[in-house]
C-alpha cells in the first residue's frame, strides 16, 4: 500500500445479488465519481445517476451515487460510493471502468479498514473489535465485538493513560523542585498510593475472562469408556450426525471437534476416543492419548464413564446416558448430574440449560469487554511496570517504569510501530472493508 493512491473495490456481498456497493477511496475519488456520473452529487445525499463508460460513453448503470469529502469520513479521506444493481456483468464494467482512470486500483484485503486506522479515524483496539464483529458466529460474539468495535476498551485505556501522563507530570515536577526548602520528603507518597490504585483497576480488568472462548467457543469434551454413549450425545447436541455411530468399541479413533452454538453462546462440542487401558490396537492408542490432551484442554468435560473414574477437573460433570435402554446393563449413578436419553431426548434440555447457564460464568458479563491475547499482554506489561514503580525510591527509576508502562498502552491502541501485526489483522479481511 502507498500513500497517495485512489483504491475502489466491491464492499457488499458476491454477485449476484439484489444491490452491489462499490466504494472508491483517496484524492481522486472525486474525479473518478465525476467520470462516471458528471457532476458531483451534494455532500452526504444520495443523488440517482446514469454511469457511463469514460471513454465510449455508453451506459454501465443507473445506480444511487454519494459522495463523502474528506476527512470527516470512514477511511479519513475523500470517499465515494456507488450503489448499482447487483448482476456479475454490472460489478465487472463498472470495476473495468473505474480500473481505467488514471490513479486507481483495486484494494487489498482490508486497506479501507486499514486507511481508517492510519488516519486516525479509529484506534487498533476498535480494528480488532471490527475484525471480531465480521466473523461473529453467534449473538454473544456480536454483543462484545460491537463493544471492542465501539471504542468502550479504547476509552478505558485512553483513561488509565491519561492517570500515567498524570503521575509521570508529578514525578517530573518533583525531580525539578527536589532541592527546594519547601519540597517535603514524603511528596512522592500520593504519586504511589495513585499507582496502588490505578494496578488495582488495571488487574481487575486482567481478571476478567479472555476474548479467546467467546471468539472460538467454550470447549465441552464429551469423555468416557467406549461404547458410552458419547457419539449419539454429540449427534443429539448437534442435530445432524457428525460422529459415526456404532456398538464396536474403538469406533471413534480421534478427536472429531464441531461447533454449535446454543442459546446464542458459542461452544466446541468435541467427541473422543473410549478411554480404556486394555485392548486398544495402535491407532486407538493415539487417539486415546487426544482424547486425554482434549480433556486437559477442556472448559467443560461431560463424563460418561464409570462414576468416580474421571479426570481432575474443575468442571467434571458426571452424566447417565442411555437412560432409555431398560433391560439393558448400565450404571446408575447416585450422584449424576444429568441423567439422559440421545435417542429420546429426554434430559438434554436440562443439560443445554445447565451448559449456557454455566458458560455464562466463564464469557465476559454484561457491560464487560474481553481482552485478547495482545491486548491482555499488553495490559499486563502496563500493571507490573507500574507495580515496580510502586517499590521503587529512585525518582528517575520511578518515571521511567512509567514511561514503560504508557508504551505498552500505546502499543495497545496502535500508537507506535506495529507494522507486522497490522499486515495480519487487515489480512484477514474481505477486500472492500
């Protein structure tokens, strides 16, 4: 990408579709909308034109044309956009229209998100949250990435970086005026009782729960002895069969992962090999050894086995499956948490009741926004920074740790050099966002 180039690209969905948006961005937006249509419609109204070839003159479309002046708009530049009827054979003449202007290309994925952050038009943390918000899968994950996307994390580290300037301010003053009379020597003890407080919010915040189980799900493991039932549950949990199901023990050798979303919360459902410690050939071995990896890995594990016999997990919850299979030898469990039938359904609903219930208590709550993983370390570069600024006496020790710990803010927000990181998030965009 350069500075100074005019980019254009498709921004709705693939043709064919009942509308197509193309957007036009940088200093000949104006030029290439004024090519197209004649005139330039009013700033910000929407103006129905006939788009013509440059050159032959011939019409492309009759479409909806507006035109945002920059920088008061999306990407901080001037901005066009076209709105035509959404055919392949219209997108294509008008794009190979518009690659014909002197000064224009076709976008890289992500490069108008990407102008908006380079034109201070949005934050990194906003980015991210936008990023999160066009791959939401489920109502949780669009809730929290319309929160990132809106600028609520952006806002609460803007105030613990102004608290750090603040504190830094103070130090600074105190270093000038160490060698006056009426300097005291306990001036620096608000600075530090301020720093014990500003840890203290920042650590709550570090203890909230991660972005990475409301992005990729909260991981259930459905765990046992073969032939417990395991595979139907997941069948039952997913509606549709996504796991072989069959009375040979052994028959499921691997991991099979699949996610759901239930009660608009994202999970992982995954189904694991029989765990025995006899009679297991080669390749069930394997897939017994990630069975076990799966279970380490696991937020929640559904044990179907003999009761007592699971993992040392915080969430070991014990099931009687199979309940529906009277004359048939099975365990019955004295203390089951859910006792069900895959075939019947019956107590499945208690148990998707009880699995959103208690994913709840590990997603971010109402109001709260989830770090991700940069961000988290980030934050806490930030908080030990400022923990060692509490222990430390030297007052020139003491601003530079604070000086470290508005770095690590700015890195937070996008503010200093991140050349490599922006190269993976805007990548991973449409082309025309």
């Amino acid at each position: 990408m350069q500075a100074g180039e005019t980019i254009y690209a498709l921004s709705s969905g693939a043709p064919p579709a009942a509308l197509a948006i193309i957007r036009i961005s940088g200093g000949q937006a104006g030029p290439a909308l004024q090519a197209l249509c004649g005139a330039l419609p009013a700033p910000r109204r929407a103006s129905l034109r006939s788009l013509r070839h440059p050159e032959t003159g011939d019409v492309l479309d009759r479409g909806v044309v507006l035109w945002f002046p920059g920088p008061n708009t999306a990407t901080g530049e001037d901005l066009g956009e076209l709105h035509l009827h959404g055919g392949r054979a219209v997108v294509r003449a008008v794009e190979m229209a518009l690659a014909g202007l002197p000064g224009l290309r076709l976008a890289e994925p992500g490069e108008f998100t990407r102008r908006a952050f380079l034109n201070g038009r949005i934050d990194l943390a906003e980015a991210e949250g936008l990023s999160d918000l066009l791959f939401a899968e489920t109502e949780a994950q669009r809730i929290a990435a319309i929160r990132m996307a809106s600028g609520h994390l952006s806002r609460q580290v803007e105030g613990w970086r102004h608290d750090v300037l603040r504190l830094s301010a103070l130090i600074e003053a105190e270093l000038d005026f160490s060698d006056e009379d009426d300097v005291g020597a306990g001036a620096a003890d608000p600075v530090g009782e301020a720093l014990v407080a500003l840890v203290a919010d920042l650590r709550a915040a570090l203890s909230r729960p991660r972005a990475e189980r409301l992005r990729d799900g909260i991981r259930v493991v459905l765990a046992g002895a073969p032939n417990s039932g395991k595979s139907t549950l997941l069948n039952a949990l997913l509606q549709r069969d996504a796991a072989i199901v069959s009375d040979i023990a052994g028959t499921t050798r691997d991991v099979i992962e699949a996610p759901v979303a239930l009660g608009g919360v994202p999970f992982v459902l995954t189904d694991t090999a029989g765990l025995r410690d006899e009679g297991a050939e080669a390749i069930e071995a394997i897939g017994i050894g990630r069975a076990r990896d799966a279970m380490a890995a696991a937020d929640i594990i559904l044990w179907l086995g003999a009761e007592g016999e699971g993992p040392a997990h915080a969430q070991v919850w014990e099931l009687e499956p199979q309940i529906d299979r009277a004359g048939v030898s099975r365990e019955t469990k004295t203390s089951a948490r859910h006792r069900i039938s895959a075939h019947t359904g019956e107590g499945l609903e208690a148990l998707i009741g009880d699995l959103v219930a208690t994913a709840q208590t590990l997603l971010p709550g109402a109001g709260e926004v989830a770090l991700n993983a940069r961000q988290h370390r980030l934050l806490e570069e930030c908080a030990a920074a400022l923990e060692s600024a509490i222990a430390l006496d030297d007052l020139l020790l003491r601003a530079e740790t604070l000086r470290l710990a508005r770095l690590a803010l700015d890195r937070l927000l996008g503010r200093t050099h991140v050349e490599d990181m922006l190269d993976s998030l805007f990548g991973a965009f449409c082309i025309g966002k």
